[in-house]
C-alpha cells in the first residue's frame, strides 16, 4: 500500500507521520510532499530518511492508495485532480470540499457509512471544533434527539499554526523581558488576553469558524440541530476546550448522560467534580480521546444538558481524524 502526506512539513502534516508510525497500518511506501519551500526536507519514518517532493501536477500520485492533504484550501482545490486521477482517496484536512454535496464530511465516530459515499474520492475532514463537538453529543443524541446546541469554544494557539504557537511562546518571553510583545498572527496580543474572534466575520456577526460549527454539525450528524457559537482564541498552547448546553427532545439525566458518555467510542469520561477531576488542556495535549466532564442539569430548562469537553486540536482535530478515516476504509 502507498500513502502520501501532501503538506508533511505543516503541523498538521509532522502529526500524520507521528500517527502513522504509532499504528499498524501495513504502509509499503510513505510519499511525503510539500511546496517548494519545504522541498528537499527530509524526515524519518520507520527506520527510513524520507525526502519530501514538490508537490506538481505530474504523474507522482500514480499507485498511491490514499492521500492525506493538509496544505490549505486553495492547494486542495488546485490539485484534487492531480492527486485522485488515478484512484488515490484523497482525505483533506482544508476547508475546501467540507459543504459539497458530492464529498462526505466524515467522523468516524459518528457517520461511519458517509466514508463509502464519495464519487469524486474526495473525502473531507471537518473542522477542528466540529470534531470534536459531535463526538461528544452523538452518545447523547442516541438517548434523545438534539433540538439546539449553545456552545463557548476556547481554542489553543495550536489551532493558528505552527507559527501562531511561537508567538504566544515570544510574547510570554517579551513580556517578561520588559519589551512590546511580537503581534503578528492574531489581531491582538494573544498572552494573558483572549480574543473573542476566529476568522473573518459573516454579515449576521458571526465569523467563519462560528458558522463552520453551525454548517458542519447538521451535515455529519444528518440533523436539524441548531448550534450558535461563540470561537474564543485563548493563551494555551494546544487542545481546544468547549463548553455545551444541549437540549434535547425528551429530558436526558445526568446519570443517563454520563453512562452514555463513558460507554462511547472515542469518549473518555473524566467527571468528578468533589475531587477536582475534570478536563483540561494541560493534561490532554497530546491525547487521542475526547474528554468530556462537569456533567449537569441545565437550570434553565428541564430538557438541558451542560457539559465540558476538551481535545487535542492536532490529533483528533484533525490529523487523527483523517487517519481513522482511513483505516475505515482499509477495514473495508
């Protein structure tokens, strides 16, 4: 079997190759490719010095199995073409393809079955948020339908970039020194601040990501739900966190909830409130799982949840996403 990795120098490209080198995917041959920038760079994989290519419109993806893109939208409008015309299942991590009716946006937790739904081999990976999110209401939604999600996200700056961690790590450090901190990828100085802006903003005042998790959730969970969010950039370094109130058609208990959570694939219940046990980025960096805890009635209504979760943006976010996409389809 070949595998290529489009964008391997990326973030979110160095944590396939960190992926696939923990599990036991048969891989024959691992194609790294990049722009020319990172052309020539060379990384190690399973005792091996892999080169990264230029990524071009030529013949190189000839044979390749699948192909997991993590080079931005435009690199994976520009080049689907190239990377499926011989068969390859391209898995992409951009937001390029997530809302075209013909290309399944897939969880693997929760719509197994889209992944087999793609004519145009084309399979998108939905957004960091949204991952995370529907792998924590899908135990839920199979106790009782959700009518409506209110959720706060405060995401890392892992979620920005490579780039973006190195500023909150220069900003910490200029700060400390006594000097005007760098502000260069956010819009604002990100330590010791949150910003209550990710993307660029709609004409109804929500931005991008905001209705990204709105878009995305109704097509992977095959809902009506309604979702309004708010994306919060806060100064931690990696793994997103989210705060959820759900409410559902048939009032769900607290006990209900959090026996539902702990049996779910890809959930790990960390709820003990009396003895300070609950999720938190600091702990789960690096984490496959979804952490869920502070499970609750909502005061408000009597058919509320409230719950918190936290996941780490790069695995589940996206790269393990992608990854457990694929080995769906290997199983198949």
């Amino acid at each position: 079997m070949r595998i290529a990795i489009v964008g391997a120098s990326g973030v979110v490209g160095q944590e396939f190759l960190r992926i696939l080198e923990e599990r036991p995917i048969p891989i024959d041959e691992l194609l790294l490719f990049g722009s020319e920038r990172s052309a020539g760079r060379t990384y190690r994989f399973r005792g091996q010095e892999l080169t990264v290519k230029q990524l071009q419109h030529n013949d190189d993806f000839r044979g390749v199995d699948f192909a997991l893109t993590s080079a931005g939208a435009g690199t994976s409008r520009e080049y689907a073409e190239t990377i499926t015309r011989y068969g390859a299942v391209m898995i992409d991590n951009s937001s390029a393809f997530r809302m075209e009716h013909d290309v399944p946006l897939v969880v693997p937790e929760v719509n197994p079955d889209d992944a087999r739904l793609a004519p145009r081999r084309i399979i998108a990976n939905p957004n960091c948020t949204t991952i995370q999110m529907v792998v924590a209401l899908q135990p839920i939604e199979r106790l009782s339908h959700i009518r409506r999600v209110h959720v706060a996200t405060y995401q890392s700056a892992s979620g920005a970039g490579a780039s973006a961690m190195a500023e909150l790590e220069a900003q910490h450090r200029e700060l400390v020194e006594g000097k005007e901190p760098t502000v260069s990828k956010f819009a604002f100085q990100l330590a010791y601040n949150l910003i209550p802006h990710i993307d660029v903003f709609q004409e109804n005042d929500y931005t991008k990501e905001e209705m990204k998790m709105y878009n995305e959730t109704r097509k992977i969970m095959h809902s009506d739900v309604e979702v309004a969010a708010t994306c919060v950039r806060v100064p931690v370094m990696r793994a997103h966190s989210e705060s959820l109130w759900v409410e559902t058609e048939r009032p769900v208990s607290v006990a209900e909830a959090r026996e539902a959570f702990a049996r779910a694939e890809g959930v790990v219940l960390m709820d003990d409130p009396a003895n300070k046990v609950y999720p938190m980025p600091l702990f789960l960096a690096g984490k496959d799982p979804v952490y869920v805890g502070r499970v609750r009635k909502d005061l408000t209504s009597e058919y509320g949840l409230a719950f918190w979760c936290v996941s780490d943006q790069i695995r589940k976010g996206a790269a393990l996403n992608a990854v457990q996409i694929m080995e769906l389809l290997l199983k198949r």
